[in-house]
C-alpha cells in the first residue's frame, strides 16, 4: 500500500464512524416515535414535512436552472423530478419528525425528573453540543441537504410563528412578522445559500455524489436494455 492509499484509507476511518453515529441516531429516533406516537400523527407530520421538502428542492432547481442554464432533457432530469426529489422528501419528513419528537420528549422528560432538575442545564448543554456536533459534521458531509433542512426548517419556524390561523392577517401583530423575518426569512436565505455551494464544483456533497453513482449506473442499465432491444 502506498503513502496516497494510506492516507485515503485513514481519511475514510472517521467518515465511516461519523456516518455509523448519524444512522445510529436515525434508528433510535424513529423507532422511539413509532412506538410513541400514533399512526394518524406519522401520517400527517411527516406529510407535512415532506411537501414543504419537495416544494423546497422544486423552487430551488428552477431557480438554479433559470441563473446557470437549464441542462438537457433526458433519463436524468426525469428520475431527479419523478424519483429522486419525491422519495428525499419522504425520507426528509420521516427522519425530522423523528428527530423531532425523540429531542421534544427527551426535554420534557430533563424538566419533569424531580432529581435531575439540578443537572438539567448541565444535560442541556451537552446535549445543545452533541446535536451541534453532528449538525456541523453534517454540513460539512453534505451542504446541498443541509441547506435543504435549513430552508424546510426556516418555513416550519415562519408558520409555527401565526398564532391564530382563524385570524385575518391584518389582525396579526406586528412581532410576528419581525419574527418571520429574523428566523424563518433568515433560515431560507442560508438554507439556498448552503444549497447552492453544495452544487458547485469544488465543494463535495456524501449524499450528492452517492445519488449522482446511483442515477449513473441506473441510466447505464436503461442505455444496455435500449441497445440490446435494437
């Protein structure tokens, strides 16, 4: 083994654990909140989810396309509308509502145990580091679906802000709409932003070049079975 190899093989080490905690924490989340939440909540959270998802990743490729050109009609472009973005969306909507629900629960369960309330800030804290941690190494992994979260997680914040749905707009306060601004607004902006950077050449999305293998050896295959029925 040379040098080079060495190095990529110690390079691939941390990614591999990395990656086996983050579907580690996947796998306790949804299995939690399948066993703690009704079936008509997984059908309608996630549901939710997973439409403001895909409306996100639509907005964002047409936009994309409209500033640096629209690339040409084939196979890929009708797996990535019909296939790709529909199941990310599902999967998205199922694994943060998971997320979701396990964090909420593990929260109200530090604030109601009498005998940790002591340690509860204590607890916090590490928990607040150890969901930074892995936030950060997810960037770092895959910037393309972190902006994707962020810009999902910007539309849940601006709608959770309306307190009365009943109520005409005019009648909203006006803290409401400084906070759609400052958070939600805000979430979007980086969200596309981080989006955007996963797309270019130089930057590396995990995910990304993990489809882009997939979506090659799929449109491969269609290729083989044309050429074969001519």
């Amino acid at each position: 083994m040379t040098h080079e190899d060495q190095t990529q093989h110690e390079n691939k080490q941390p990614r591999h654990t990395q990656e086996l905690l983050q579907i580690g924490a996947y796998l306790i989340a949804v299995t939690y909140a399948a066993l703690n939440r009704s079936v008509g909540d997984w059908v309608e959270y996630p549901s939710q989810l997973a439409a403001i998802f895909a409306i996100a990743m639509y907005t964002f490729f047409f936009n994309h396309w409209m500033t640096n050109g629209r690339p040409k009609f084939g196979v890929k472009i009708i797996l990535l509308f019909a296939v790709y973005i529909p199941l990310a969306a599902i999967l998205s909507g199922i694994l943060f509502y998971a997320l979701g629900v396990t964090i909420k629960d593990a929260y109200l369960w530090l604030e109601a145990s009498a005998p940790l309330k002591v340690f509860s800030p204590v607890l916090i804290g590490g928990v607040a580091l150890g969901i930074g941690y892995l936030l950060f190494v997810f960037r770092a992994r895959a910037p393309f679906v972190y902006g994707m979260t962020e810009v999902c997680i910007g539309v849940v914040v601006a709608i959770l802000r309306i307190p009365d749905w009943s109520a005409a707009p005019t009648n909203w306060d006006s803290e409401i709409f400084i906070a759609m601004l400052s958070a939600g607004v805000y979430l979007v902006v980086r969200g596309f932003d981080n989006m955007n950077r996963g797309l270019k050449p130089e930057s590396y999305d995990a995910v990304l070049a993990e489809l882009k293998e997939r979506q090659s050896k799929i449109v491969a295959r269609l290729q083989e079975r044309c050429e074969a029925e001519k």
